[in-house]
C-alpha cells in the first residue's frame, strides 16, 4: 500500500480523441490508487497526452518537454511521461533524450500504472505496441469538462483510410468500432450525471461497425435510449456518410444539426494525389443532399493549403468550392509533411511556405465572410440553447451553442449551465449569435 497518494498531472494536446482518451488514462490511474494533480507543482507524475498531426503541433509540445524536464530536475522523485500520438510515432526517441521516463502509445493506457510505479523507481518505461482489439469499453471515464455539461464519448479507434498526408493511422493504429451497448450505456451514465450533450468520436464514424451495427443504427440507438441528451457526432467522411445516417439525423430531433465533413482540397487532382476517395462533384451533391433532408444542417470542413503540387488554379478550386458550399464554420490549415507518411515517400513538398500562407491567408478571409454569412442569415430566428454557463465577457450573459454548433450569448438570470433555453437571434459578429431570451 502506498502511504501518501500519488498525484499524477496530464496536459492535453491535440484532438477530442485526446480529450476522451486523457479521461481514460484517470480513470485507469484512479483505480490504482493515483490522483490528479491540477497543477504541475503538486505532481508526482507529468505527463503530457500528445498529437503528431502537424510539426508545429510537435515542436509547440517538444518545448514542453523542455520545461516538464526543468521541473523533474528540481524535485527529485518526479517523474515524466509522454502517452499519445507523438509517443506513438518517435518512440526511443523520446526516452533517448534522457528527459522523459515513460512512453505510452494511445493503446497502451492499462500499462500505465505499472509503468509509473517502474518509472517512480527509476525504471524507464516504454510501451507503444498498437492493438486490433483495444478500444478500452469497459472503463469508465473521469470527465475532465468545466461546466458538466458536454461529455465526449469515444466510439472507435484507429483509421484504416490511409489519406497521404496524414500521420493517423500510424500513430493510433487499425480502425475498430467499440460495443455498442458499452457506448449507450456510457451515454445513459452521462445524463444521469446530469450531462446533456454527448458527442460521438471517430476518426470516420461512418464506418463504425460493431458485429453487424452500423453508425446510423448506433445513432438511433443513442437518440432514443436518451431522448433528454443531444447527440452530436465527429468525423463523418464524404465518402462514407451516408443516406441512412442522414435520415436517422432528420427523423431524431436530439440529433443535432451539424455535421463537419473535411473536404481537404476543392481539386479532384489534389484530392487524389491526397487519396481522398471522392471529388469535388461528389462532395458538393453530398452537401446537396443533407440540404435536401435537413435544409436547416450546419456543415462545417476542414482544408490543406498548399498540399503538394498544388498550384493556384487547384487553390482556386478550393475558395471556389467554399464559396459554393457558404460553410458555416472551417479549421483551415497549410500542408505539413509528416515523416513516414505516403505523401512525404512519394511527392516532394514543394509549395513555398510564402505561398502556403498566403493561400491559407485567403481561404481564412474567405471563410471569415462565410461566417459572417451564415451568422446573418440567423438574424431573426429562434433556437434551442443548451446553457454552458457565464459568456466569458459579460458575467450577467450566458452562453452555449445551438443546434448547429454555433455560440449564442444572451442576457440571463434565470438560467444555469445544463438548462435548455429558447433564444432569438438579434444581432451578430462573425463569431457568435447575440440573442435575447425568446418570449
Ligand atoms: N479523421 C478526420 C481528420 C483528422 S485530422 C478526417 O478524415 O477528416 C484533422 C485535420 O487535420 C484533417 O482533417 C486535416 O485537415 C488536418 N491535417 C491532417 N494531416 C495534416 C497535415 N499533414 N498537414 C496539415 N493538416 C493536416
Ligand atoms: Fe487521417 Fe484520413 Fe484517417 Fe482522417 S480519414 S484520420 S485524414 S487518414
Ligand atoms: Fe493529433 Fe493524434 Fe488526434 S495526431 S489530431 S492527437 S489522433
């Protein structure tokens, strides 16, 4: 028995699947006997949960590691780790600069007590073998959220789409769906904590699949076993997303009405060369359809600037695509080449970092536009909000997002994080919806 608990502290980098798996890693480590520190100062065990995505992601979090060094260095008996993609993908790299004492890849996480305990004794550890199987069902989460409100829910794991850019798939191994049933009863769980928003993660949760349940199937299940609970789902991938989960969407009015479909380029040349399975014809009558079924769906995108090759006419084709999609909202990024990855093996990364921002420059004007666009096209219109607490800028304002994923702010007393409130759109920054209570 340890006498005095040790305090383990995790920062979090990179995607919501981070978030969820971060939660994992404390309950896991909850069990054991650990407990969380919220500072660094009170740690026993630093640790960081990582993402590879794009260098300056990797370099922001290698700087990091510089400085969770300077504080083991200072108290004896301090330990550091580094779980996640980036420890997935660099290995012995890490442990060999001699400042980190564990490495854990993202299907590692049950190792982790035994590994702390190796590593408190001045055992370093390593562990990135990546599982078919691991999909951590029967653990129950340490929701990490402020506000107790939004709870994200992992459904799957891994990615088998091998888009050539991306780093993914080697870091967080083969695509496997999780049980269902583990995943309805992690949403009823959730609502009776009090939680009212649950968001289903995948890297492609279009080809969730478990013995036969698909995601439109599972997105029924979920919808109806917590009529209470909204549903929110993220990633869907054009070329999977499909009628029945649109349909299942359309007939479940706690599904909420956002669907964020990265598009990446609006080139079909680059999007090949990215070996995204669809074009740019088959993106914008995907996009069609979900206006058909639900004309009141958000969609949001993700973009690459400056992929490989990439000249102006293919850049032209991506703000032509935007602009005749109108997003509602974008995370807009220029290509990174990722070591390992088939674009970085097959086709140099010759777009000039000028021009990649540049283009990046123009897309994100672009998008700031669209933004606006759609923002004013709610002027007028009533919503169901869910209350995530106090608007960051005016204590006697609440805030919290619609249906469609964007951020209203309105005058309040009488309401509290969880509530649902109906609002009406009076005004509008390119940001938020600012809106009055609705009579
Ligand atoms: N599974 C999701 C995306 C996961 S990564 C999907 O397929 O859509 C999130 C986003 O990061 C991607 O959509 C892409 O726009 C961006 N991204 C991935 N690899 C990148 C790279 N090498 N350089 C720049 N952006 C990248
Ligand atoms: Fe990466 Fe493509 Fe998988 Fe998304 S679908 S995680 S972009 S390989
Ligand atoms: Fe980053 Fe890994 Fe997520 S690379 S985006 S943390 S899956």
């Amino acid at each position: 028995m340890r006498s005095i608990m040790k305090k383990v502290y995790i920062e979090t980098y990179g995607c919501q699947m981070n978030v969820a798996d971060t939660e994992v890693v404390f309950s896991i480590l909850g069990k054991a006997g650990y407990g969380r520190a919220e500072q660094i100062a009170d740690a026993d065990v630093i640790m960081a949960n990582t993402c590879s995505i794009r260098d300056n992601a990797e370099q922001r979090i290698l700087g990091r590691i510089e400085q969770f060094n300077i504080w083991r260095k200072a108290r004896p008996g301090v330990v550091t780790g580094i779980l996640g993609c980036m420890a997935e993908r660099l290995k012995d790299e890490l442990l060999n600069t001699g400042k980190v004492d564990i490495v854990a890849g993202p299907d590692s996480y049950r190792r982790l007590p035994s590994m702390i305990e190796e590593a408190l004794c001045g055992r370093p550890q390593i562990d990135v073998l990546l599982s078919r199987e691991e999909t951590y069902a029967d653990i129950d989460p340490v929701r990490m959220d402020k506000n107790g409100v939004s709870a994200f829910i992992s459904i799957m794991r891994g990615c088998n789409n091998v888009c050539s850019y991306c780093v993914v798939p080697y870091t967080r191994g083969a695509e496997r769906s999780r049980d269902w049933k583990s995943i309805v009863r992690e949403a009823c769980d959730c609502f009776s904590r009090g939680y009212r928003e649950v968001t289903l993660l995948g890297q492609n949760v279009d080809s969730y699949n478990y013995e036969g349940t698909d995601f439109a199937a599972l997105l029924k299940t979920v919808a109806e076993a917590v009529p209470g609970m909204r549903i929110r789902f993220s990633t869907s991938n054009p070329q999977d997303i499909s009628d029945e989960v649109l349909l299942t969407m359309a007939s479940h009015p706690n599904v909420c009405r956002h669907i964020h479909l990265p598009v990446q380029s609006g080139s079909d040349r680059i999007l090949e060369k990215m070996r995204r399975r669809y074009t740019r014809e088959w993106y914008l009558s995907r996009v069609d359809r979900i206006r058909e079924l639900m004309p009141d769906c958000a969609i949001s995108t993700d973009v690459i600037a400056g992929f490989c090759s990439e000249t102006e006419e293919d850049h032209r084709d991506t703000l032509s695509l935007f602009e005749k999609v109108g997003f509602d909202a974008a995370y807009m990024f220029y290509y990174s080449e990722r070591p390992g990855t088939l674009a970085a093996r097959k086709y140099p990364d010759d777009v000039d970092i000028a021009t990649k921002t540049r283009r990046l420059e123009e897309i994100i004007a672009l998008q700031n536009r669209l933004s606006l666009e759609s923002n004013r096209r709610d002027l007028g219109k009533e919503f169901m909000v869910l209350v995530e607490g106090p608007s960051k800028k005016n204590p006697d304002e609440l805030c919290g997002r619609n249906p469609q994923n964007k951020m209203c702010v309105w005058a309040d007393k009488a309401h509290k994080a969880g509530d649902f409130v109906r609002v009406k759109v009076r005004d509008c920054t390119q940001a938020t919806l600012l809106c009055d209570l609705a009579e």
